[in-house]
C-alpha cells in the first residue's frame, strides 16, 4: 500500500531529527516551503506536523515556527492514554493492565528494597503518614498514589517513574472503587505499612510479597464491587 502524503513529509523530518541533522531547538521550514518540497497541499503538511508533535519530536505554537523538540517519557505515555481507557472498557482488558500493574510494582518493590537509602525510606514514611492522615476518599487515593509512586523513585529509572504514574493514572478507577468497597483505610494503610517494613529491612522476597498481596487484594475489592454493581 502507498504511503499518503503526510506519512511521506513526517517520515523525512523523522529521519533528519533521528540522524542529528535537526537538533532540538532548531525550527522547521515555514509550511509553504514544506508545501513547495514534497508538492504537498497544506492540510497533508498540517496532519505531517501533527503526528510529529504527538510523538514528541515537534513543539509548535499558534503562530509559531515549528521547533525540533526532545521527547519525554512522560510525553510518550501521555500520548496512549485515550487509547489505554479505550483498551480498558473491555473487562479483560482491565484485567490485564490490572497484571502489568503488579508485574512493574512488584520488581519495584524488590528494586527498592535493594537501592532504598536512608533519604528514601525517610521520603516513603512521609508518603505512609501522609495516607494514614487521609481522612476521605479522595485524598487517600491521592497520598495512596503518591506512596506508590515514592517506591517507583526508589529505582531511579524515569521509565519506571512515568509508567508507573501513567498505571496509577489509568487505574485510578480501580483504586477509588476497591477503596470505597467495604475496605477500611486502615487496613490498605497496614497494607503499604508491610511494603514499606520490608524495604526498610531491604527483604527483596519479602517487599515483592507484600506488594503482591497489597494488590491482589486490591483488584479483588476492585472486582467485589463491580459484580454487587450489577
């Protein structure tokens, strides 16, 4: 199948970004000009333009001359949300973010119980005080995110850092729902209590497992409150 036009033009700057011709900062030809080269109409440019700034290789303002932009990880992860939802209104879809989310939070855990330095573990009790102070819901989904992804900073990895909070992002339905489903605070405080004891003893097994029961027993409630739902 022909690539369309707008495919062709995005792939050009794609490759010059890629090859270090275009650095960040540098600026684009005017839309005219693009039009000229590739003997392109201005809504194929526009759509070219478009997709290179979802990727995060493009930043552009009203007004403005496009720039080469750096993309972020953040930006990438940010790009996949309304399909992620999308992904996840299918109960089986939800069920399977629901086992990446444990898979990335359990080797976090036992990453932390590795790495974690006294100015983590200092940060993580603030992080734990901050959700046994929560006094509705929510602010306990809040700081019960904000512990979480304490852990992640742990791994001093920022794709760990922003998948983590695009997980939480995607989730955080799960979380509201499993939090008011006859579960007290108290008892997923007690939860985030034994995750947290373990990486201060630096037990890998044992931070892994507690994370394990944490979220089984949250996607559990999770599931408890769909089916009375219904």
């Amino acid at each position: 199948m022909a690539r369309k036009k707008y495919q062709e033009i995005a792939e050009h700057f794609e490759l010059l970004v890629l090859s270090g011709k275009l650095k960040p900062g540098d600026r684009l030809p005017a839309e005219r000009q693009i039009m000229e080269d590739f003997d392109a109409g201005r809504s194929s440019v526009r759509e070219a333009l478009f997709s290179l700034q979802r990727q995060g290789l493009l930043t552009s303002r009203p007004g403005a001359v496009p720039r080469v932009s750096t993309p972020t990880v953040d930006g990438i992860f940010a790009e996949l949300s309304g399909s992620m939802r999308h992904y996840m209104n299918r109960p089986e879809g939800l069920r399977e973010m629901q086992d990446a989310r444990a898979l990335l939070e359990i080797g976090l855990a036992r990453r932390a119980a590795k790495m974690a330095s006294e100015e983590d573990i200092e940060k993580l009790q603030r992080a734990l005080e901050a959700n046994r102070s929560a006094r509705d819901l929510d602010s306990f989904v809040r700081t019960d995110i904000a512990f979480h992804l304490e852990i992640a900073r742990v791994s001093k990895n920022p794709v760990f850092e922003s998948l983590n909070a695009a997980l939480s992002d995607w989730l955080k339905d799960q979380r509201i729902k499993s939090s008011a489903a006859n579960t007290s605070f108290e008892s997923v405080v007690e939860q985030h209590q034994r995750i947290l004891d373990a990486i201060r003893e630096k037990n890998v097994e044992k931070a892994a497992d507690a994370m394990d029961r944490h979220l089984s027993e949250v996607a559990r409630k999770y599931w408890q409150a769909v089916l009375n739902q219904n």
